[in-house]
C-alpha cells in the first residue's frame, strides 16, 4: 500500500511528458543497442571481404582440377603411343612380319605414331606449366585466406566482446523501461507509441529558447507552461510531438 501511495505521488507530482520524456530516452538507447547488434550480426554472418577470398580459393581449385586432368589425360595419351611404338617395332624387328610390303607399312606407321608423340609430349609440357601456375594460384589463394581467417578471427572476437557487452546492457535498458512504464498512463503510452512510429522515433520534443527543438516552431507563453501539466500533454502545433519543459 505504501509502495502504491508512493508512485501515485511521484505520478502526481511529474508533469505528464516527463514520463514519456525519459521513456523516448530509454528507447532510443535501447534503438541504438539494437542497431550496433544488427551491424555485429551482418558483420559475422557476411563478411565480403571473406565470401571474396572463399570463391577465389574455389575458383582456383576448379582451375587446378581443370589443368590436372588435362596433363593426366595426356600423359596417359603419350604412354599408350609409346607402347604402340614399342609393338609396331617388335614386330618390324622381331622377325614375325615377313611380307616387303607390310614391313614398310610399319615403318610408316613408327615414324606416323614418333610425330605425334613429339605433339604430344610439347602439349604434355605446357599442360604441366599450367598445371604448375594453377598450383601455385590455388596455394597464393589458400595462403590469403588463411592469413584473412586469422585476421577476421581476432576482429570476429572483439566483436563477439563487445556483442556480450551490448545484450548485457540490453537486458538492464528493458528493466529499466520497465520501470519507467509505472509511471505512465495507458492513454498516454499509446500516443507515444503512434507518435514514435510516425515521427522518426522521437515522440517528445523538448521546449528551447521558446521553441520546438525538432521542428523549430515558436510556442506562446501559454502553450509552454501547459507543456508542464501533470494531467494533460501538449503537442506541438507544427510538427504534432508531444512537448516536455523542464
């Protein structure tokens, strides 16, 4: 029962937008911690710069594989042509074949298949230099983003850091929004909240040298004492917040 007398005296005693005054001030810090969270958010969750590296380490890859399977299926190209030389020339020389004519069909053939082997092992050898550039690209790629891992893993810390400060610091703004919300009327708190929504998140202006801070209109004499009424709220007759005068 005290603790109610207590509250309602405090109710009676502050004008009616000294209330919502320190409510707008609880809720813009609270707008500001929740926006450094969401930054802290996208910043962990998409790293440009870190996505970048990624698809270069993929790229790279897919080029190495490329290059590696084109040497692979030359090499392989080359040896079968080098056993079919080996077979065309045990048989030119093995004593097998006797036939004039099939014998200097086979010595056709040997110096045909020796020719394209030559081809061969020239596209063999720039297989294998771009098999080694890619090679070395994939590793520059690994290496870059190993190094960019460890730098963004200590960035990503801090951020972790302070990301633990801000929900702390969340928890203890809701409290005392919570507080603050006993010493204001139903009414009034649902035209702060369509003012808030409406204007930008500033629901209540304050009165200085005669005048509305946001809008800048000239308020009477009037107008700014009854902005510190403890019953009613005031609203400014340009821009429509409600006026707090300390």
């Amino acid at each position: 029962m005290r603790a109610f007398f207590h509250t309602s005296y405090i109710i009676q005693l502050m004008s009616a937008s000294l209330g919502l005054y320190r409510l707008q001030q609880v809720d813009r810090q609270m707008d500001r911690v929740h926006s450094q969270l969401d930054t802290i958010h996208q910043t962990l969750e998409n790293d440009v710069e870190l996505r970048e590296s990624l698809k270069r380490v993929e790229t790279s890859q897919a080029e190495h594989y490329r290059t590696s399977q084109e040497l692979k299926n030359l090499e392989a190209e080359a040896h079968a042509q080098k056993i079919k030389i080996e077979q065309a020339e045990s048989n030119l020389y093995g004593g097998s074949v006797k036939n004039p004519k099939e014998l200097q069909d086979l010595q056709k053939d040997i110096v045909s298949l020796k020719k394209h082997i030559v081809t061969l092992e020239e596209r063999e050898l720039e297989a294998m230099l771009r098999a080694e550039s890619t090679e070395n690209s994939l590793q520059s790629a690994k290496t870059e983003l190993e190094l960019m891992q460890a730098r963004l893993g200590n960035e990503h810390k801090k951020l972790l850091t302070e990301q633990s400060a801000l929900t702390l610091e969340l928890e203890r703004l809701a409290e005392e929004r919570e507080a603050t919300l006993t010493l204001i009327e139903n009414s009034q708190l649902q035209t702060y909240e369509y003012l808030r929504r409406e204007k930008r998140g500033v629901a209540v202006t304050e009165i200085n040298d005669n005048s509305c801070s946001s809008c800048g209109a000239t308020l009477n004499a009037a107008l700014q004492q009854n902005a510190r009424s403890a019953k009613q709220l005031m609203n400014c007759p340009s821009c429509g917040r409600i006026l707090y005068s300390n």
